[in-house]
C-alpha cells in the first residue's frame, strides 16, 4: 500500500501521461478499423482491449490518485498520534504530586543496614541504632549412626510439634449454666420473602434486601441465641432487635428448632409475625421436650501457618496465616456429628465435633457452642492450642523417616539430615530451622510410646542451636521490636534492612532527588521537539522522510494541533504557585524556529527555592486525577486531559484518519464498478468486432471470385489471360 503522497507536480505529470496513453491507444483503434476496408485479418481482440483501455485508465487513475492521497493522510495521522503519545507519557510522568516525593538516603553505617525509601518518604535526618538482629530457632541433633538407623526399636512413634506460644493460639473460654431441666420447643417452618418483606420470631426481625427463599430466611435464623445482642446482618438482608425467651437450633430445609430458655415456658408463647404482604410461616409446639439449654461462648484467636486449635473434639490446622474471625468462621454451624467436616480453603479438619453444636459466625471472633445434652456441665467444652502431629510407623523410625515427616508438614520448620564428616561413630545429625522472630520458636516432644527410644535422639545443648528472636531496632531514640529484619513501618517511606548489630548510632540523611524530577521535565523538552520536528516534516511538500514526509501538506489538522500542544506545554497553570506559573519561569523557552530548550540553572533554581510552586504547577497537588475530572490539575495533569482526549476514539486524529479510511472504501468500491462496466464493454466490442471481421471476410472471398470470373471472360473475349 501506498503511502507517500502525491506533489500538485507530480499529480499534472500523471494526467498529462493518462491523456497521451489514452489519445494514442484511441489513435491506434482508428487504424485498425481503418485497416478493415482493406480486408486484411484484424486482431479484433486487441482492438478491443485498446477501446476500453482509452476509457478505463483516466477514471481508473483519478480514482487510485484520491486512494493514494488519503492512505497518505492516514500514515500522517499515525505520526502525529505517535508522537503526541509520547509527549503524553512525559507529562504523565509528572501530573501526580507523589512523583515530586522521591527521596535519596545516605547511609552512614551501610554494613548494619540497607536502606531504600518509598513516594512516602519526606526530608530529614534519623539516628538509627541496630540493637539486636531477627533470628530463627535453629537445633542440632546429637549424632546418629546413620540415616536408616531406629530411634524407637522399630515400633512405630509420634512427636508433638508446637509453633510458636500456645497461650497465642488457645482460644478463650465462658461458659453459661443455663435451664438443666425439661423445657419446650416451638418448630418454625419459615416461607419465601420478598424483597422489603420482612418475619419477626420473638423479637428479632429479618427483613429481606433481596428475594430470600425459605431455606435461606431460616438459616439467617440458625444457631442464633437468646438474649444476644443484634447478630451480624445476612447475605440478603437485615436483622433489628433480639431473640427473647428463645434459641434457634439448625435450619433442615426451611424449618427452625426455637428452645425455650424458662423451666415451664409454654412454647406456644413464641411470637411470630410477618409483613402483611408475606406468607406467614407455620409454628408448630412441643410440650415437655427435653432440650439443651446451656452454652459455652468461644473467642478465637490469631493463628500463624501450620497451628492448630482443638474446640470438643474438632481440630482445625492452618495451611495459611488467619484471623481470628477467620477462624471463628470455620467452626460456625458445624454440628455435633460422628464425620469430620469438609476441608475449609484456609485449613484442614481433623476429628468431628462431639456433645457442642456450633452457633452461627456473629461477625466477629467468638461463637457459641450449645450443649447436646440436657443437663450436661456446659464447662466441659474442651478447647486448646494443638501442635502439629507427626507419626512414624512400625519399620518407619529412621532419622530419614522424621525429616520427611516434619517437612510434610505445615508447622513452618524445616528439617535436614546431615553428614558431619567427623570421622565419629555418631556423623549423622538432624538440624530443625523455623521461621524467623520469636513466634517461629519451636518445641518438639517425642511419644516412644512402647517402643525402646533412642537415648541418641536429643536437641538439648549442642553449641550449634539457636534461640528465635526478634529484632531490636532504636531509631530517634525509640526502641522497636520486629519479627523480621526489615523493617518498614517507623520512619514513613524508609525501609531498613537490618544487617549487623551497632555499638553507636549510625544517621540516615534523607534529601529531596531533584534529578529525576530534571530529567522527567527534560523528557517532556525531548518530547515536544520530537513532535514539532513530525509536524514539519508531514506537512512540508519538499520532506523526503519515508513513509510520513509530505503526507498532510496544507492539512488544517496539523496547525490546529500544533497550536494547541504549544498551548498546553508554555501557557499559564491552571494551578499556579505563588512564585512560579509556567514552564518559562523554570527556564523552558522556546526558540524562534520553534525548537524547546531548558535552562539547567534557572530549573535548580526554581526547584531549590520554590519547590512547592513547581509541584504545584505541574500537578495541582493532585494524586490520580482522573482525566474526566473537571477539576484544575496543572500543566502537567491538564496537558494528560486533553491530549488523551485528542488521541481518543472521538479525538480530532482518529476521526480523520477514519473519515480517509471510509472514503477510501467507497473508492474502492468505485473501482470495482467500474471494472465491472469495462468488462462488460470490452465483451461487447469484441463480439461486434468479431461480426465484423466475419462480414469482411465474407466481401473479400466474394471480390476474390468475382474477379476470377471476369478475368476468365475477359481471356475468352480477347484471346487473352490476365
């Protein structure tokens, strides 16, 4: 495809060589028709062709020029684009306030520490003092024979692993002694609500956001509890108010257990209504029922990757860090059953629930766990902070067997068997690391059960183990304490790096980096430059540039955006500073060839002295602005408004480039038509020449005879032949 366009020059040269071609294949058509009457043999085919070439190739020229011409205008919308883009991206690169925050560290004491800083860092100085450095529990076995010797004797064996302070996972634990006696119950099976809808069971009421089947009306009610404060609101709606005298039991397909909470209550006195739109639910009593009525609330707590807490007989194992209400929410509505319950996303179950029916998740980290027998101590409920369990079986006691036991694990300690090369009997060593900082401190206990146990197998004092601490930081005279040795939430926007300990206090020097600040505003001069260049050059007749030189000479479109990307980068801010407006009072100018410059002297100068003004101007002090905002944002962040506006799918350049390239299809479907007329031309002209050349060809044979004959009568007449 075409793309340089056509000189006015060049596009006369053009018709005045059509018109010749054309004149002279016109020319030489007459002759051959000419050439008839001598009844000579005709190429009536090439006749033709001639004919048809003398009307096609004008129409068909004019028509490829306008093709030309605008595949030309579209390359040149293409370069402008291109480099409008650009000068886009230097001013993006300015429009936010926080990309006027960077900040360079100079560190006194680089082997104690590293620093790097963030957008967040502000100027200053700050004593910095490594007190003690982050480490993780490391212990050494005392040696083995070997990798498969027995530590048990062969009979199989477990070890209690345990992460971490226990107390930090085991949950507490309050107890309630409720009604111990026969009380009633009262059988709610709820009904479908609408939208706005809403049902009242003593006292509490749902009203439903959302359409709510039965089945989910009644399990927003499950597992809730007499004289609770408002409960969390549910997926799909509200709740007001407080269950009274009464708690609900489990959702079974629609259908609610309330218990009463009084000796004696009559069940029946369970209120229950609905909105007068809705359908109301059937209540159905039970005198006399024997029913649980005592409780134990449980508040959960945080859990680290690989600990485990156990409530009555169900344990949960963390794959992964959780909160607290993380894990309060996967004991919620577990029920008392003999089968350990699906694997939550966060963790796995072992074990099942037994003699506690878990209430509902209230939104925060503590559940109640209903007695399944009436009269049952309530403060039975066991729950604990569990370790990881590791069990080797029979045949399965090596060293080796251990080490991949431990690491199958999810406790955070890592285990490796070792060959000291010592020369000893006893080479072989097991090393356990956990994480770093104090909370990866770990306890590894071993049940031999009845197996020998092996005196060998002992962590207790070789000089190789390592106690888990966490790191000692003094920074402006406060002293922090850090699990890790980074450390990136005192000093905002510094992170440190902790190395090695410090006997003094080592300084960190933050000062403002003007130089890239500098050199983004010198991408924007390089930027601009480049654009001015493109615009001469696309609308210059003389260019010679490839592909885009002369491609929109006399085009409006290059002026007008020329004159507005002038605008843009040297008119006044739409947020000026008091001291500095524009790019010129920064030392940015440009020349009378229109070529942009910057002064480095006059920028250091306004950077140093009103550096809030050059922030200002630029961005407006604005962060993410969007490009629809209305609001003022800076040379920077308007010039980001408007050219993005310009290069759009509504933009001046794409609509142009559009508008050639939907012209363009039209001519094409032009030159098609018409080749489709020559076609039919040409077909027609060779059938009439070939009718012809028949008919000459018939005179001739005619003439040929004649003349035989009257040569033949002329020889008999006068005795003589020719």
């Amino acid at each position: 495809m075409a793309t340089t366009a056509l000189s006015s020059s060049t596009s006369t040269a053009l018709s005045t060589s059509a018109a010749a071609t054309a004149a002279a294949n016109k020319a030489n058509a007459q002759k051959l028709l000419t050439s008839l009457g001598a009844g000579s043999g005709v190429d009536v085919n090439s006749l033709a062709q001639n004919l048809v070439s003398a009307e096609r190739v004008p129409k068909e020229n004019a028509i490829n020029a306008k093709i030309t011409k605008n595949e030309s205008r579209i390359s040149g919308y293409s370069a402008l684009s291109f480099v409008l883009s650009g000068v886009k991206t230097a001013m993006t690169a300015l429009k936010d306030q926080n990309n006027f925050n960077a900040v360079t560290a100079t560190n006194s004491n680089t082997a104690a520490f590293g620093v790097t800083t963030s957008a967040a860092a502000t100027t200053g100085t700050h004593d910095i003092e490594v007190l003690r450095l982050a480490k993780a529990q490391r212990s050494v076995s005392a040696g083995l024979s070997s990798a498969t010797a027995s530590l048990n004797g062969g009979s199989a064996m477990s070890f209690s692993l345990t992460v971490g302070d226990a107390s930090k996972v085991t949950p507490t634990v309050a107890t309630t002694q409720g009604v111990s006696a026969v009380t009633e119950t009262s059988t709610v099976t709820f009904q479908s609500l609408a939208a706005g809808e809403h049902v009242t069971v003593a006292g509490l009421t749902y009203t439903a956001t959302q359409n709510s089947t039965a089945d989910e009306v009644a399990a927003a009610f499950s597992g809730l509890l007499a004289d609770v404060n408002t409960p969390a609101d549910p997926a799909k709606g509200t709740f007001s108010g407080a269950l009274a005298g009464f708690n609900a039991g489990t959702s079974t397909n629609g259908d609610v257990v309330f218990t009463s909470t009084s000796v004696g209550a009559n069940a029946s006195d369970i209120v229950v209504t609905t909105a007068a739109t809705a359908t109301a639910p059937n209540v159905s009593t039970t005198q006399g029922v024997v029913a649980a009525t005592e409780y134990a609330s449980v508040t959960f707590k945080d859990m680290a990757a690989g600990q485990s807490v156990t409530v009555a007989g169900l344990t949960y194992t963390t794959t992964a860090s959780a909160t607290a209400a993380e894990v309060a929410a996967v004991f919620a509505s577990r029920t008392a059953s003999g089968t350990t319950p699906t694997n939550p996303s966060t963790g796995t179950f072992s074990g099942s629930l037994a003699g506690f029916n878990a209430g509902a998740n209230l939104g925060t980290a503590t559940l109640y766990f209903s007695s399944t027998t009436a009269g049952a101590n309530v403060s039975d409920i066991t729950a604990s902070g569990a370790s990881a369990s590791i069990s080797l079986a029979a045949g399965k006691d090596t060293p080796q067997d251990l080490v991949n036991a431990i690491n199958a694990t999810t406790a955070g300690v890592k285990a490796q068997l070792v060959n000291t090369g010592d020369g000893s009997a006893n080479p072989y060593q097991i090393i356990l690391s956990g994480a770093v900082g104090a909370s990866g401190a770990f306890t590894m206990t071993p049940n031999y059960g009845s197996g020998s146990g092996s005196p060998g197998l002992s962590f207790g004092s070789n000089v190789a183990n390592q106690t888990a601490v966490d790191a000692s930081v003094k920074i402006d005279g406060v002293s922090y304490t850090r699990a890790t040795n980074t450390v990136t939430d005192v000093v905002p926007g510094l992170t440190l790096n902790l190395k090695a300990t410090t006997t003094s206090a080592a300084s960190v020097d933050l000062t403002r980096d003007t130089s890239t600040i500098k050199t983004n505003i010198k991408a924007i001069v390089t930027a601009y430059n480049d654009a001015v260049t493109i615009f001469g050059e696309v609308s210059d007749p003389k260019s010679t540039m490839d592909t885009y030189g002369a491609t929109l000479v006399g085009d409006s479109t290059v002026r007008s955006v020329k004159q507005q990307l002038r605008s843009m980068v040297m008119g006044p801010s739409s947020t000026p500073g008091d001291s500095v407006g524009s790019l010129w009072q920064m030392g940015i100018s440009i020349d009378q060839t229109g070529v942009m410059s910057m002064d480095d002297t006059k920028l250091d100068a306004a950077l140093n002295d009103h550096y809030t003004d050059v922030v200002k101007a630029f961005t407006g002090n604005q962060n993410g602005l969007s490009i629809y905002s209305p609001a003022p944002a800076g040379i920077a962040g308007d010039a980001v408004k408007k050219l993005s506006n310009m290069l759009g799918k509504t933009g001046i350049l794409v609509t142009q480039s559009d508008s050639a390239d939907s012209q363009n299809t039209k001519y094409k479907a032009e030159l098609t038509k018409l080749q489709t007329r020559m076609d039919a031309l040409l077909l027609r002209y060779q059938k009439q020449f070939s009718s012809m050349d028949s008919l000459v060809g018939n005179v001739n044979s005619q003439k040929t005879s004649l003349k035989s004959t009257f040569d033949g009568m002329m020889a008999s007449l006068t005795g003589k032949s020719g």
